[in-house]
C-alpha cells in the first residue's frame, strides 16, 4: 500500500509547481467552491495513477489545484463513497496521497440529514465531532508506523481553534451557523425514521454517508480538520418527507455560497 501512495504522490510532486498544504474535500452539490479557486490546474482521477475513480451522480472527479482564501489548495472534486463498492482503503486514499505530500489541512463539507430540532433545511452545521457507524475502520489491519500511530487520538478530531475561527467568522458575517455532532453510515438507503430517532437518541445532531473515514485518516496523519453538513433533509419524527438525491443536491445548492465563503475566510486567516 504504501508503494502505491508514494507513486501516487510522485506523480503529483511531478505535475504541479507548487504542493498545498490545505486540502478540501467537496461533497454531494458542493462542487460550487471551485469557482472561488483562481490560477487552476485540473487532474481528472482518470489520468492519476493509483487513483479510484468515482461514479456517482453529481460527481465529476478531478483534482485541482489552484489559489483559495491566498493560499494554494488541492481541491477533490468527487470523492469516493464506501457504498459505491470502494473498500476504506480506496475511500481514504486520496488522504494518504496528501499527507506524503505534506498537508496540513484537511477541509471536509457533505451533505446530510439534521436529527435536531432546531435545524432548518439549508442549515449549514459546523461539524463538532463525529460517530463512527461504518461496518468496518478505515485503520483496520497492519499499521504503518511511518504514517502515524497504532492508536490514534481522537478527542479533537475536527481542530477546535478552526472550529472557534469558523463561528467567529459565521458571527462576523451574520451567517447561521448551526454546530453538532455527525454520524457516519454506510448508506445507500436514507435512515428510516426509527434509524433517524436511534441516531438522535445516541448523540447525533446530523447523519451522512461520508467523511467520518476521511476525518479517521487524516487525525491518524496529523493533519487539522475542519468540516461541514449541509443539512438537505430533515430526520425527526413528523417532520420526515421522502428524500431522493435530487433534493439532496437542490438543498446543497442553498447554502453552497455561505459555507464556501467561511471555508475561504478560515483558509485566509490560518498561516
Ligand atoms: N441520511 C444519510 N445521508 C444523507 C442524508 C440523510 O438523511 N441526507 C443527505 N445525505
């Protein structure tokens, strides 16, 4: 495996002038941040050697590279979801990549489903910290003790200061910004409202389908997370509704601007 990173990351090394040390993950409907990004350079999944490939709609696959917030960033557009068949290796690649490149940050948006009360369809929630319901760990098997330790913490999974940096600059800009606890789940069926009250009862604020193994590997490389749900639908009992994926991506589109605008501000101010 880790042959296969290193090549990975050579390849890279090799087709851009500058390496980022901030990297962001761009979920279901929120490919929109791309635009902000200037001076871009694109690398479909295709032509990257190693790389999976992704399929699912609203994805499209490619990495850029380019300037965001005055920094230089890798952005993912499309990522690689356990349901779609990948295991978690091939799900956590694309971070094992980055961490032999050299990233720092990890920046991490989805889209999810809010379990509380007090949120809103078009909500977006900053994510606090996470509940791991997947069938199987993106960290199971050998450890490579070059990449980081047996046993990883987890107890600031999602970096509390860009936490703080995220509301203080949702303050600063009267945009709403909801905080919560996220659940992983392997999908690809939406919860059922009994799922939707048991993930509620054990500590959730929102469930999603992502990120959690993404958020696993990049704590076990050091590297700080930042991340955000963007509440597309709405698990609580009597006010659940049928959800397709369209309405997913619809609701997305909502809130795309204000969280793109937090994620720039907190790029800009980190150093
Ligand atoms: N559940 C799981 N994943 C999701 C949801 C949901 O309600 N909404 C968007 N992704």
């Amino acid at each position: 495996m880790l042959e296969k990173i290193q090549e990975t990351a050579a390849f890279i090394r090799n087709s851009v002038p500058v390496v980022p040390q901030i990297a962001i993950i761009l979920g279901t409907g929120l490919g929109e941040l791309v635009h902000e990004i200037t001076d871009k350079r694109d690398i479909p999944y295709e032509s990257i050697p190693n790389f999976p490939v992704s399929t699912v709609e609203g994805h499209s696959g490619k990495l850029i590279f380019g300037k965001l917030g005055g920094k230089d960033v890798i952005a993912m557009q499309g990522r690689f979801h356990y349901y779609e068949g990948y295991t978690m290796q091939e799900v956590t690649f694309p971070i094992r990549v980055f961490q032999l490149l050299g990233v720092r940050y990890l920046f991490v948006s989805n889209a999810a489903g809010g379990m509380n009360g007090s949120f809103d369809i078009g909500d977006i929630m900053l994510i606090d910290d996470h509940i791991n319901t997947f069938p199987e760990h993106p960290l199971h098997g050998k450890n490579y003790n070059e990449l980081g330790t047996r046993f990883p913490d987890m107890s600031n999974a999602y970096d509390k200061e860009l936490r703080l940096m995220a509301m203080e600059i949702a303050r600063e800009n009267n945009i709403k910004l909801q905080h919560g606890v996220y659940v992983g789940t392997q999908g690809p069926t939406f919860e059922t409202p009994a799922e939707y009250n048991w993930f509620r009862i054990i500590g959730g604020d929102a469930v999603g389908m992502s990120t959690v193994p993404e958020v696993i590997v990049a704590n076990h490389a050091k590297m700080k997370v930042m991340a955000f749900s963007i509440i597309t639908d709405i698990g609580i009992i009597g006010k659940i509704v049928e959800v397709t994926h369209e309405d997913v991506q619809e609701a997305a589109k909502i809130a795309q601007p204000k969280m793109a605008y937090i994620m720039q501000e907190v790029i800009n101010r980190i150093n």
